[in-house]
C-alpha cells in the first residue's frame, strides 16, 4: 500500500473517530445516526422523524391531532419528573428525606447555574445576561421563519405535512450544505436547546 493511500485511509479514519466522540454525548445523534459513521444523512434524519410521527399518533390514523401532542407532552413531563424524583431518592425507597432533599436542591442549583452560565466561565454575570438577550433574539427570528406545519389549516397533521417539517428543519440546522449534519452542526443545535431561557 502506497504512502498516499495509507495516510488517506489513516486520515478518513481519524476524522470518522473524532465525528463518532463528538456525537457520543448527543442522544438525539446516536439515535438518529443508523449507520454510525458520525454524520446525519437526510434519509437517518427523515427517519428519526417519521419514527416521532407514529409515536405521536397513537390512535394510527395517519393524523395527529393537538390532543395527542398535547397527551405526549404530559407523558413526557411527568416520566422527567419521576426521573428527577428517581435521582433524588437515592435509596430507592419511594420517599425524600431532608438530607436527599438538600443535596437534590443543591444538584438544582448548580444546574441552573450552569445553564445561565452561556459562556462557561463558572458564574453568571452581565456578558451572560448579554449572551442571553442575544440568543432570545435569534430565536424569536427563527421561531417567525418557521413554516407552519399544518399547511392547509384543518387542525391535524398528516405525514406529508410533518415530512416537509422534517426537511425545513434538516436544511436549517445544515448550516454549510453539505447534505449531512456534522458534529459542529449538531452541537450548535444542542446548545440552542440547553440555553432555552424560561427565567
């Protein structure tokens, strides 16, 4: 094997690790990236996204109505807060004592602090204040981008109108359009997420 075709191969394979760590700490990543090789194709995306379709149908019948969205995220709401009970009650035995209580609040605290600390630099002060009005700016411009996802106007979703969502939302976060959503890409989606601001 030539010199060329090594440091080819050595290369592909250094960046396919470095893309596969990087997606390791995103769960929406590994679930949608089928074949692992570290990027999302439009086809793992549509996927991911016809495999939420059917969760949010739950009577099958194609549509999804505002009651079984809204169901959904009552279900959802109430299993984050058994999980949060489930980790304060760290002796499993179905109650919070005062002290599992305490150390629950403190975990609360910190993770508050680091959710308002935009710029890691370990507390939250007027350039995170500043980060803050910043983002909350360029989501309210996205959120007025944003296409209506029920196209005709009757109500419901149907798959058709909840796969052209799909790709809106694949073509908005490939910011370099490339066809594929990197770890770069992903990881700007995430941090749009956890810095949400509901204070």
């Amino acid at each position: 094997m030539s010199k060329r075709a090594l440091h080819i191969l050595t290369t592909t394979a250094l960046v396919s690790a470095i893309s596969l760590t990087a997606l390791a700490g995103n769960s929406f990543a590994q679930k949608a990236d089928s074949n692992k090789d570290g990027v999302i194709q439009l086809a793992e995306f549509t996927a991911l996204g016809e495999q939420k379709f059917r969760e949010l149908d739950t009577d099958a019948n194609g549509l999804v109505t505002k009651a079984e969205r809204k169901a959904l995220r009552a279900q959802k709401r109430e299993a984050r807060t058994q999980a949060k009970f489930d980790i304060a009650d760290s002796n499993a035995d179905g109650f919070l004592s005062k002290a599992e209580l305490t150390t629950a609040r403190a975990h609360h605290r910190q993770s508050l602090l680091d959710k308002r600390d935009i710029n890691g630099d370990g507390q939250f002060n007027k350039e995170d204040r500043l980060l803050r009005r910043k983002l909350r700016k360029e989501r309210r411009q996205r959120k007025g981008e944003r296409p209506n996802i029920d196209a005709n106007g009757d109500g419901v979703i149907d798959l058709a109108e909840h796969q052209t969502a799909i790709i809106a939302r694949f073509e908005c976060l490939d910011t370099n359009g490339d066809g594929v959503l990197d770890a770069d890409e992903l990881l700007r989606r995430q941090t749009q997420i956890q810095h949400r601001m509901r204070w």
